[in-house]
C-alpha cells in the first residue's frame, strides 16, 4: 500500500470525498517510540484524520491536531503535523504508565482538541472542542459540524501498522447555502453506503477498489491521487530558537551541570548537541544555527 490522499466528488449531489492510507510514514512515526498499542492506534487515527482533514483546507499551510488530556491521563499529548503544500506529516504522543486499552475519551481522559491551521499567507485559525466518549471520528464530525457548519462523516481506523481515513462532506450547494434539489437524497443515502466500509477494507485494499465497492451506483468523479510522507521539520535553527526562548540562566545552568545541552525531537528521534561555544553563539545571534545533529 502506498501513503497517499484521494480526493473524489460525486456528481451533482453536492458530496465530495477524501480517503487517506498510511503505512510507511505511519511505521516511520513508531520508529523511534515504542508505542503500547491502543497509544499506537490512536496516533495512526489521529495521523490519518490530520491529513484527510488537511485536504479540505482552500489554501496551502500546516494543518495541526493536538489532543491535551488531563494530568492523570494515560496519554495527556498527542500531536500530529500535516503540511498541505508539501504532502508530508509527523506525529508524537506523550503516555504515562502502560495503558494497554481504549479509546480517544479513556485514554485522553478530561482533555480537549485543537485543531490549528496556519496559513502561508493570511492569518491563523485555531477551533478547541471537547473529547466525545464515542471516539476521535465522532470529536471530529462535531467540529465541522459546529465550528464549519459542514456535516461530515468520518471513518478512522489503525491496526497498529497501518493508518486509514475516510471523509465525506455534505457542501453548500454553488451560490447559496441548501444542498442541489437534483438529488435531495444523496447525502443520506451516500452515508448509508459509506457505513458498509470495514476497518479492514479501508485499511487492506486498494483505493480505486473500495471506491468502486461502496459507491459503484454512484457517478464520481475521482482526481489524481496525492502522496503522502513522513518528514520532520526540525532543523539545528528551529533547535537554536527553543535554546533561546528558554532563556540565557536556564540554558546555562544545563551547561554547567551537564557540560553540554542536548535536545532530542520528539518527532522523528534526531539529537542535537551544542557546546558552550555553541550554546554562547545561538543564544547570541538569531540567525546563527549552531549545534551537531545525529540520529538514533
């Protein structure tokens, strides 16, 4: 299975579509994490959601889902990156102890979600909700459905290795707000054949196949594919910029009791290094990148 988005659109009904499959990002996410599964099947939803919901965006930017559970949660954050002008994402998860079961509301217990989207040109959006006991999907449809006005159906699902999403939303018809007339059953009866959709069909089988086996009555029009994958965005730079937010007594105090500073990316598992020279010069010059990178 190849990481991409397939965006589709069903004619004169005013219903567009979007399915996502991870695999090989998804596995680069768990590379440098082991993961307890139900922490591991919650990030691969979340991973799939971010970038299903990343090509819904009208223009190109970074897309951010943010889970904050509460301070006795299992799994009190969860964070995945979508950046829609490149087609790549990253993802973490911060858990306690080893839950072993559960959902989004149990594992992420008392918390909330955020969903951030930063433009290239223009200005940021963030919306918050609450965590909805049924799961990621159900938190989800209520964000568009209460912050967007969009009703959504949403289909996650994850194994462990491999990381799906399905996204059907009912549009505004062209030049008002009420659906077409052509076909004022579409959207109900679209969401009856999308519920037909197995975990194991959305995470196993082809695109083009699973399309044609729940919407083959249906006349869609299907664009080309957008591949998808994992990329950190960490750099030596963005590292200097966190020394320095952290202030000159902090980062030196590191320094005199460790001998170096060492700061490891939560995402993809890189190290930087930075000596006392390294250390004087990023905290001195803002557009210094100073520090040695290595992975492990």
């Amino acid at each position: 299975m190849s990481d991409a988005s397939q965006r589709f659109l069903f004619e004169n009904a005013d219903v567009r579509g979007e399915i996502v499959q991870l695999e090989q990002a998804f596995a680069a996410v768990r590379e440098h994490h082991d993961y307890p599964p139900a922490v591991a099947r919650l990030l691969g939803e979340a991973m799939a959601a971010a970038a299903v919901m990343c090509a819904t965006i009208r223009s190109d930017g970074v897309l951010s889902l943010q889970v904050e559970g509460g301070e006795e949660a299992a799994v009190p954050m969860l964070l995945v990156q979508v950046d829609a002008s490149e087609g790549t994402l990253r993802g973490t998860a911060r858990y306690q102890g080893e839950p072993t079961r559960g959902g989004l509301a149990e594992l992420c217990a008392g918390g909330r979600l955020a969903i951030t989207i930063e433009p290239e040109e223009g200005q940021r959006y963030q919306g918050v909700v609450g965590l909805d006991d049924a799961g990621l999907a159900a938190t989800l449809e209520g964000y568009f459905r209460d912050s967007e006005q969009l009703p959504t159906r949403l289909h996650l699902a994850c194994d462990g290795q491999r990381a799906g999403a399905l996204l059907l939303q009912r549009l505004p018809a062209s030049g008002g707000t009420q659906p077409t007339e052509a076909d004022p059953d579409a959207w109900d009866r679209i969401g009856y054949l999308a519920e037909t959709l197995t975990d194991r069909e959305l995470l196993e089988r082809p695109v083009n196949e699973v399309l044609h086996r729940l919407f083959h009555q249906e006349t869609v029009r299907v664009f080309e594919p957008r591949a998808l994958a994992f990329r950190c965005r960490c750099s030596a730079g963005r590292i200097a910029s966190i020394l320095r937010s952290l202030g000159r007594e902090e980062v030196e105090q590191v320094l005199a009791e460790e001998g170096v500073v060492e700061v490891r990316c939560q995402f993809c598992g890189a190290t930087y290094s930075y000596d006392r020279v390294d250390v004087a010069q990023a905290l001195s010059d803002g557009n210094a990148a100073p520090g040695s990178d290595s992975y492990h």
